[in-house]
C-alpha cells in the first residue's frame, strides 16, 4: 500500500511498523503540514543501546521527512519502576543518578537528529519538568479517574506478573498513568500528534491516546515497531559481554563494528532498512547476495551502522582492523587492548585472569570452557590446560600478546 505520508511509505518500506493506531488518519494528519511526535526514553543506564537505536531511527526519518521529533527524558517516571515484562521490579534510582545518566546519553540523539530552532528541529524534553509540579490530589480527580485497574490489568506485563505471582507495587501501576499524561502534556504544550516506540508499550501509548481525546478531544495517534528479535527467535542487541551500547566508552567502535558484522545471515537485509541509512535500491541488490558473500553485505551493514554512531573515522579504524585481523592474519590498531604491569608480566599471569580483563570471557568458568572447548588461543596457537600462564616470552615483536576467544574475538595485552 502507498501512503500519502512519505514517512509513513518509509517505515512501511523498512519494517518499522507493527501496530498504530489509526493508519489512515495519521497518513492524512502527516499530509497536512509540519507534525510533531515523541519517543521515550527512561534514563535508566549510562548508555542507551541498539534496542533505542531501533526507535532512534524511527525520528530520524520523521525529521527527514519534514516534520519536527521529540526526544522525551523520562527523569520523572525514571524514580519509579516500569511495569516491564521482566520478572523483578526495577530498582530505585536516585535523582543524581537519573541527571547523570540523562548527561552521559544526551550527545548519542545528536548523531542522528538535528536539534536547533528550525520549524522542523528536535527538542529534548524531560518529564520531570511537569511530573515534579503534580498535586497528587488534582492529579487523582483530573487524571486517574479516566484510568481503569480493569484495563491495566489486560496488559501483558501486568498478566506476566500476576501469573508468576511475583509482587508487583501501586507505584508500578501509577507509571502507567504517568506515561498517559506525558501524551497530554506534549499535546497541550507542542501540538504533538504521535507516539512512536516499541511494541511491548503498546497498551501504555493506547492509555495516553485515549486520555489526550477524553480531556481535550483531540486526535493523536500511536504508532509501535515490532521487538527487535534474531531470525532464530532471540532478543536482538546482546554479545557475551552484555548489551550493545551507543556509547563509546561503554563499547568501543570496533566491538560495535564487530556486533554487525556478525549478525546471522538471515538478518542482514532487514538490518540494513533499519540502522544505516543506505537507498533501498542499494538494500535490494545486497540482499540478493548468496553463501559466502553474504559476508560483503554484513561489512557494508557494520561499516554503516559504525559510521552512523561513532563517524566515518572510527567506522574506517574498525573496518582496517577487523581486516587486518581476520583476513590478512596480522592486527589492528583498534582491537580492543588491556595493559599489565612488567612485574605481572615477569612472573605470570593466568589466561583465565587475562581473558576475563580483557573481556573476552564474562568468568573464570566461563574462559574454562572456552580453554576445554578449543576456543582459547594465545598468538594464534591452543590453550589446552587452565593453568596456562601468559609471560613476557609470549609477547611478540611488535611488542604485544594476541589473545583470542574462538575466531571473531581477539584482543591486545601490552606492558603499561
């Protein structure tokens, strides 16, 4: 089908889109001038990862496109727990946590959407700034009475819980309604028209359409994209050590070269309509690649998501590096690289230790099984004993030692 919205045949056209809303009515509300619409994102972490990355990118183009996207901070809803479908209640955090986690994340949107004071520019909003103002008893007789236990009840989050029986708190059911009136409050103060996210806050965006019509009879809308799942079935956006950050501090742009570069073969088209912002003619004749060069689309897709989030320059570091290391045999400047003490060096160091420094493995039973499956390697030859020791006979003339977990993971140890 083709929309009148030139963003909507292009979230169709790249597989954003699961569920909205009112599909016809926001074609024509997208038809008739300059829209505004928001994403949330709680400021839970350090780092936002691919799974915002996915929603990341759902504004971009909805800025491409002409019209204005809104980044909404949940610093309110943030000192609460979100009613997720994950087994425990997320832990309490404090308002400096939030605010510092809010700095760490702000420079990642501006890589991907334009903010400034154009028709058509981003803003960055925080819902702490309206949330922090409630008088709880107005708040109550204005807002909650247009909510119902009934409903909440309904949501797959909520039924997850209740059928584990694991306790879920009143403080979790009022995000709910929190969330709700961010709709209202983005409504009344920048006309905002459409929320956009993942499809697992589906029946949260659903509350807050409805409360925007309830309270000012105005027509918003929702619009959701499918959960970012493997071709095998599992959760996309996880390596061994742990999620798929945008931060480089937290992940450094060669493990994130690395990340999609290895993704499964199945999923490298859809990969590309998602995260690089590649034209699809180009999308359409890299998808047609079979068996082993498959692997070239995988490096076009890890060299243009690495470019989108870190620049060209590190997108280029990684690509020399990962060819460098895996098909000219010798390493890069980029690999990931621990340094230890001479003295350490002098006497030893234990290859379960050193992988666990470096990374590679997340334990000490974790590089065990790495040793007995044959998949630890030190300059390119098996670790076969536990007790293996790494020393200044090992490092190599260009004065580093090469370890290595099976054949994607490798990284550099040094003397500091």
């Amino acid at each position: 089908m083709t929309y009148k919205s030139e963003f909507l045949n292009i979230m169709t056209e790249r597989g954003f889109v699961h569920q909205c809303s009112d599909m016809e009515a926001l074609d024509t509300k997208l038809s008739t001038g300059v829209q505004s619409a928001y994403i949330g994102y709680d400021p839970t972490g350090e780092s936002l990862h691919i799974g915002h990355l996915y929603t990341i990118m759902m504004l971009h183009w909805f800025q491409k496109c002409g019209h204005k996207p809104i980044s909404l901070m949940g610093g309110g809803t943030a000192l609460i727990p979100d009613p997720t479908l994950k087994d425990k209640t997320r832990p309490l955090l404090s308002p400096d946590d939030i605010e510092q986690n809010i700095e760490s994340i702000k420079t990642v949107f501006s890589k991907f959407i334009a903010y400034d004071d154009s028709e058509t520019g981003a803003l960055m909003v925080n819902n702490y700034d309206w949330l922090s103002k409630l008088d709880y008893i107005s708040f109550l007789r204005d807002i909650g009475l247009h909510f119902t236990i009934n409903r909440m009840l309904t949501f797959e989050s909520v039924k997850m819980r209740l059928d584990r029986e694991i306790p879920m708190t009143f403080i979790e059911f009022n995000y709910m309604i929190l969330q709700g009136y961010d709709y209202l409050e983005l409504n009344r103060r920048y006309g905002t028209a459409l929320q956009m996210g993942g499809s697992d806050q589906w029946g949260n965006m659903i509350n807050g359409v409805e409360l925007v019509r309830k309270k000012d009879s105005a027509e918003v809308f929702a619009l959701t994209a499918p959960l970012l799942m493997t071709a095998s079935g599992q959760k996309m956006g996880k390596t061994e050590g742990g999620a798929v950050w945008l931060n480089a501090d937290m992940l450094s742009p060669y493990d994130y070269y690395q990340y999609w570069r290895n993704v499964e073969d199945d999923d490298t088209a859809r990969l590309l309509k998602i995260f690089t912002l590649l034209p699809m003619d180009e999308i359409t004749k890299l998808a047609k690649l079979e068996g082993q060069k498959i692997n070239e689309a995988k490096k076009v897709l890890a060299f243009e998501a690495t470019k989108l989030c870190h620049g060209e320059q590190a997108a280029t570091e990684a690509q020399d590096t990962a060819r460098k290391t895996f098909e000219q045999g010798s390493v890069g400047t980029d690999l990931p690289t621990i340094e230890v003490d001479h003295d350490q060096l002098e006497s030893g160091i234990l290859f379960i230790e050193v992988s666990c420094t470096a990374g590679l493995t997340g334990s000490k039973g974790e590089a065990k099984r790495l040793i007995k499956g044959g998949g630890a390697r030190v300059n390119d030859k098996s670790v076969n004993d536990d007790t293996f020791m790494i020393s200044k006979n090992d490092l190599t003339a260009e004065g580093y030692i090469k370890i290595s977990a099976g054949k994607k993971r490798h990284a550099l140890v040094k003397i500091g």
